[in-house]
C-alpha cells in the first residue's frame, strides 16, 4: 500500500553506473546478493538472454503451446530473444531503501485464443520497484512499486523471469481477426467469459498464494 510520504523524483546511485560485461561472465543475472549490495554499488545488468533461461516463463509458453499439434509448434520458441537493462540504486536520498529500474523486451510465440494458431507477441515491461526483503519497511515512494522478495537475497533472473509473467497477456490474440485461421469463426461462438487453459494457468502463477 502507498503512503502519502513525499516521493522522491530522482534514482539516487553511489558510484558512476558500471555495466556488467556480459561476455565476461557467464550469467550476471543468476548471482544472489542482498538488495542493499546491489544498490551500493550502483550495478547495471545489460544482457540478452533466452526464453530457455527463465524457468517459470518457459512453463508458461511450453503449456500454452502444447494447446496446438506439434507440426505447428515453432521450432525455436525456446530460443526467443529477451533484451534486458536492469539498474540497481537507491530509492531515498538517505540510501536506505534499495530500488530496481529497468527495461524489460522480448518477442515470444504464444497460442491466439481466438483461432488457436500460433504466432509472435511482444512483451515490454518499464521496472520500477523497491526491493523490500522479508521484514523490511514497507513505505512506499508514489513513483515506485513495491516488490516483496521471498528471501534476503534477490537473483535479478528471478525477478526478470516474474516481470515477464505479469507482462503476458490473459488473452493473447492477432491484432485483426482476418489474420486468424479458419477455427476463428467457431471459437467465436463458444460461451462469452469462458476462461483459456492458458489463461487459468496464468492466473494461478501469478496468484501469490
């Protein structure tokens, strides 16, 4: 929940902004470390990574296309590119509380409910959290969402792979019906309201309980 503390506008870093080298490690978004570590040393992750790499995102995909026959599953789904820019700072001028910006985009396939044919989406997220580990302080700057971790330590994956999730669609369709196959017209005549496979399956991965 918001407070009515006053916000404050700027993203307060430590040191100068020091990407990580991608090439030289081997995955800088799987390395644990307390939210305060990372906001005190200022961290910029830029990566690109694949769908293949965040495990409950490639649950999610794997299960909606296996709605459709196997000839028509896209071969390299699993390969989809996901660019990711992840920023570490300090939400407070008084740098107490850690904070999370970033920009988060990636062209997945997934299955149109409309005439359950695959084909490509494409998910962009805007982050702006403050990272709030088990038992901290709960108030809140306006600008900034509030994002509970399960532990002390944060993998910036994992957060990555959540985003993703959230930024799905419940319903993912083609822009213009006339792009759908010839089940567009059937499926439209099903009851209205009624809930996809998929979409259920997303609901209950974004349920927190």
């Amino acid at each position: 929940m918001l407070s009515n503390q006053t916000s404050v506008p700027t993203f307060f870093d430590s040191m100068e902004n020091c990407p990580y080298d991608a090439r030289a490690m081997a995955n800088p978004l799987t390395d644990r470390a307390l939210p305060a570590q990372l906001a005190a040393s200022g961290q910029v992750i830029e990566t690109k990574g694949k769908l293949s790499e965040f495990p409950r995102l490639k649950m999610l995909v794997e299960a909606d296309l296996a709605r459709v026959t196997r000839a028509k599953i896209p071969q390299k789904w699993r390969d989809a590119p996901i660019d990711i820019r992840l920023a570490f700072g300090w939400a407070d001028v008084r740098r107490q509380i850690p904070a999370l910006e970033g920009q988060i985009s990636a062209r997945i396939d997934a299955v149109c409910q409309r005439c359950l044919e695959p084909f490509e989406i494409s998910l962009n997220a805007q982050l702006k959290l403050m990272l709030l580990i088990p038992g901290g302080d709960a108030t809140a700057f306006e600008e900034y969402e509030i994002w509970e971790t399960a532990e002390d330590t944060v993998r910036p994956l994992d957060i990555v792979d959540e985003v993703l999730i959230m930024a799905m669609p419940l319903s993912a369709a083609h822009d213009d019906s006339a792009m759908c196959g010839p089940l567009a017209k059937k499926l439209l005549t099903e009851e209205p309201g009624k809930v996809r496979p998929f979409a259920d399956l997303k609901s209950q991965m974004r349920d927190p309980n």
